[in-house]
C-alpha cells in the first residue's frame, strides 16, 4: 500500500505519502490563495523526499470538504485526474473527519466539536463521540446559532478559534487546520480494517465536492446578454 493523500478544503495545502503503517513525507503550507499554485509542487516534494513517483502509489486520499468553492475543487480535481490517469482508486474522506483523527492522535478523547472557517462569518462543523465516530453529517451555521451546542465542549480547528466567545471549550494545542497526514492514517486504518464501504460516517465518500452551499460568484439578477444578430 502507498497512499497519496492531499486536501485544500482550508486555508492549508496538505500533502503526504503513507504506507498503510506509517507517514513516510509530508508538505503543509497555509495560504488561502495560493492552492493552485502550491499543491503539484508539494506533490512533487513529497514523492522526491520519499523516493518514490507516481507510478509507486497504490491509492489516492483526498478531503472533500466541507469547505470554499474555489480551494477545495483544486485538490479533488488533482485527486480524481491522478486517480484516472494512473488507474488507481480514489477515496473521498471528510476534511472534519482528517482534523478529528490528528485531534484524537493528539490525546483527545471524549466528545468534542470540529470547527472550520466557512467565511461569511459561519463555520463549518460536526460533532464527534471520540476521534473515530462523528455524530450526524457536517453543517454550516453562524456560531451565535448553534452556541448552546458547542459551549463547554471541546472544541478543535480554525473555526472554533476564530470564535472562541461561542466555542468556550476551544483547544488551541490543538491542529486548526487538516493535515493529509492524518486523513492519510484514516485511509489506511479503514483499508485495513475494511470499512471502506461503511458510507458517509464510517467509510470513504466519492470524490466529490461538499459544499454545503452555493458558492459566492452569481449571475447579477438583471443580467442581460446580448448576442449579434
């Protein structure tokens, strides 16, 4: 096994090889505008520093959100046209899903909350019982509207940082953003275990983007097309 693993569904562009028992290379550079430009060369790092090349990889992991429209179709379509052109599965896992599991691998336990920033001032979010078993699908709110929820509990990411008045249990030792390393040990764990097929809370999802929401750009309401006659 040697799992490509990559995600651009936060300000993060995360990438690193595994082996199905351990992270052989990793890349993680943060910088919300840059995914395009930044993710193929980490790619390429990644596969240099592990002394491997495309060819070797078995697998391909990608985030598939909850996140921005522009970041996150970035890494699905390098997931998917890598996936394709090598002949080689493609595993869809929740980007919340990645941040739990690093939580979790970290020393939390119990239950607790994953909080990204969705912009707009809301946040994209998931409750957990521990750091393998998350509690109904992924959501985006305000955090004024889900406060009663999340105070008081645990809380992990960029999102609940940035809102700290209503996620009162936020963990600043904490990962704020994904790492592919930990969605890449996720992969591997329910590989080996063959939970691959367990749908969206406990398997692999297509590679797909989750949105949650229309994204920004809109056609104006008045727009108006001309065409030569």
């Amino acid at each position: 096994m040697l799992l490509l693993a990559l995600d651009t569904a936060t300000p993060a562009v995360t990438v690193a090889l595994h082996d199905g028992t351990r992270t052989l290379a990793a890349a993680d550079e943060v910088d919300a505008r840059r995914h395009g430009e930044l993710l193929l060369p980490a790619v390429d790092r990644v596969l240099a520093e592990a002394g491997a090349t495309l060819g070797d990889v078995t697998g391909i992991v990608v985030g598939v959100g909850p996140g921005p429209y522009t970041g996150l179709r970035v890494g699905l379509m390098t997931a998917t046209t890598v996936g394709a052109a090598r002949g080689i599965p493609v595993h869809g896992l929740c980007t919340l899903d990645g941040i739990a599991h690093a939580a979790g691998e970290a020393g939390l336990e119990g239950p607790f909350v994953v909080a990204t920033d969705a912009r707009r001032k809301e946040v994209y979010w998931a409750r957990y019982a521990d750091a393998r078993t998350r509690l109904g699908d992924p959501a985006v709110d305000r955090p004024a509207d889900i406060a009663e929820l999340v105070a008081g509990v645990p809380a992990v990411g960029m999102g609940a940082r940035l809102y700290a008045d209503t996620f009162t249990g936020v963990r600043e030792d904490l990962p704020e953003h994904v790492s592919a390393a930990a969605l890449a040990a996720l992969a591997a764990e329910r590989l080996a275990a063959g939970t691959g097929d367990g749908g969206e809370a406990g398997g692999f999802l297509p590679p797909l983007p989750l949105y949650l929401r229309r994204p920004d750009a809109k056609v104006p309401a008045n727009y108006k097309v001309v065409t030569p006659r």
